[in-house]
C-alpha cells in the first residue's frame, strides 16, 4: 500500500504479549524449583475443554491474516503455498476439517505433537490446545507417534519441506523421527516445555517414550528442543496463538511470554524472580520518514533490541537499536510489526509502508 510515500503509525499500539499484570509472581530461581513455580501458574483457571470444540477453537487460534488455516506443517514462508485449507467442515474438493485423507492437501485434522497415546487420551491434555495444532491429515500421519528429531537419513519429504527418516538424535531409538522445517521448530519446542511444566507431578499413568518419562523430558529430547527453541524463536504468530488460547482455556504457555524460562529451566541460567516485569508501559513511541522509522522516547533505559516481522510472524530484520533510528529501506510495501525489548519489558507497535 502507498500513501505519497508516507509512513503511517497504527495509533493502536499493541503490546506484544498481554499478560495479565503479576501472572508469573514469584516465578525466580532455576531448574526443577522454577518448573513447579511455573506448573503451579499454569493449572490455575485451566478450563477442561471439548475434544468437539477444538474445531471452533481454530477459527480465532489458527488462523492467517487472508482468513485460511495456520497449518505448521504446510505453510511456507517464501513463493507459492503448496496448498491451502479453508477453515470448517470439508467440501467438494476437500480442503477444509475432516478425518479422512487420500494424500497431502486434502484436508485438516487435529495434530497432538506429544502423542496421546502416552498419556492414554485423558483429560486435560487430550484437549489442550497448547500442544494441539491443526495441520495437514496426511502429514499428522507420516508424523504418527514419532518423536521429533533431526533427520539424517530422509525416507519421505513433504511439500512444504518436512522430513520423515532416521536419525542420530537419540541413542535407543533407530526408527524415524519427524523434522519439521526451521521455522516452526521453536513452536513444538515450547508446546513440549510448555508440557512438562503443565503436567510436571501429575502424570502418573503416562507412558515413558524416546522423549520423555511420563512428563519429564529425557536429557536428549532436552538437547534438541532447546536448539530448536533457541534456533526459531518467538514469533508473532505464536504470540497471537498464545492469546488466543489464554481467552479460551484460561492458561498460558510460559516459553511463549517468557522464553527465558526455558534456560532457567533446562539449560544454567537462573531467572529473577518476577513482579511486574509482565506489566507492558508504553514508555516509546514511533515517528517515521520515508525510509526510516525513528524511536522516541523519554528515558531509553539500556540496551534496547529491535525486531521486526511480517503479519505471517516471519523475522526480517533484528538488531540491537543505534542512536533511535531503524533503516525500512529493504522493506516492500506492506504492513509489519515492530517490537522493541529492553532489559525489563517488550513493546510493540505495528507500521504500514
């Protein structure tokens, strides 16, 4: 869109993630103390949903900026989509919600990344939408009950370019793995953390896998999904998702607004306890020029990050912040979104070119 070369500032400034002020009081410390501070956040006001409603969850969970389905397993960032799915019940041709596929792009179903068979298909979990994403029938069942990995050996590549085949990623299992493309690895990342968190000290009955022993993932499921976190982070799309879902189920995923917690957690850091750090203050505001966005404020207060992404969620530009200017030059036409984080909170704004 071109308006005589202006840039215009959506007056409505959105904060990035609105979490609710104090949700995460008292979450400090590291490894498994922090992770039952987390669990304890996180089974509060957790509704027990309908295995029937995840469906109409999808129409505002799951959905892209043109009206189709948010498929992790089919999108694709760059060039043309291999297909696309309309939300709702199936139609002639298929290409809408349906338990019954021939082959790739036929049609949509529900996608548990951690297998429900491991947990015996039981509530809450067989309903909860933090770990359930719509997605490709056809590809849900080359994914089957297979723990995700990096494959080594391909036996099958989708469409938009996911990978079924052996692997080195853990030593006691030499079937195939599943690998979805880099930028959605982060996603099944966090929905499995998110996982461990949730159901940490109330799995008893689930299944031990290549994965994880009951809820508690082994060390070599810890060692991948943290690359991957760290290799895909956040995104807009899962951000939306996250909010999405907190207005349905009445949780949220902890890895989506605090992604550090996944180091405190699994890795070596250790985390500040939180207060109001989850408060977002929208201490800066945006002016622009032709090819620049310019940053105000009236008190910068340390190093400030910039990142800036299309509505689909892709990162296009991340930097730390020089002097208060940010060079859109490289940007086609459009509208994006731009988030700012400093060392205590995030803001973001959204922007037409």
């Amino acid at each position: 869109m071109k308006f005589s070369l202006i840039l215009f500032l959506i007056i409505s400034n959105f904060a990035i993630a609105q979490i609710p002020a104090g949700y995460y009081n008292g979450c400090g410390g590291s490894g498994s103390a922090l992770k039952l501070k987390v669990h304890n956040v996180l089974k509060q006001n957790h509704a027990v949903l309908g295995y029937a409603s995840l469906w109409n969850s999808f129409f505002t969970t799951d959905v892209k900026p043109n009206g189709k389905l948010w498929d992790i397993y089919s999108f694709v960032f760059s060039g043309t989509q291999p297909y696309e799915f309309d939300l709702g019940l199936v139609s002639l041709p298929l290409h809408g919600q349906c338990g019954q596929y021939s082959g790739e792009g036929d049609c949509y179903n529900r996608e548990h990344t951690w297998p429900q068979t491991y947990f015996g298909s039981a509530d809450p979990m067989v309903c909860d939408l933090h770990q359930i994403f719509p997605t490709d029938g056809h590809v849900n069942g080359v994914h089957g009950n297979d723990p995700y990995g990096k494959v080594t050996n391909v036996n099958k590549t989708t469409q938009q370019g996911a990978k079924s085949g052996t692997s080195n990623s853990y030593s006691s299992w030499s079937n195939n793995v599943f690998e979805p493309i880099d930028s959605f690895k982060g996603d099944i990342a966090r929905a499995y953390f998110y996982m461990n968190a949730r159901y940490t000290t109330e799995d008893a009955g689930w299944g031990n896998w290549t994965m994880a022993n009951g809820a508690e993932l082994t060390s070599e499921a810890i060692t991948l999904l943290l690359n991957w976190h760290h290799l895909d982070p956040v995104s807009q799309k899962e951000i939306d998702r996250n909010e999405e879902i907190y207005k349905i189920q009445g949780n949220r995923n902890a890895f989506i607004d605090h992604p550090e917690f996944a180091d405190c957690i699994w890795g070596t850091t250790t985390c500040v306890a939180l207060t109001n750090k989850d408060v977002v203050k929208n201490n800066y505001s945006i002016t622009s020029s032709i090819n620049e966005l310019i940053i105000n404020s009236t008190s910068i207060d340390g190093d400030i990050q910039f990142e800036i992404y299309n509505l689909n969620g892709q990162l296009l530009l991340k930097n730390n912040l020089v002097g208060n200017k940010i060079s859109i030059a490289n940007l086609v036409e459009g509208m994006y979104c731009i988030k700012l984080n400093n060392s205590n909170n995030t803001y973001t704004y959204r922007f037409i070119k």
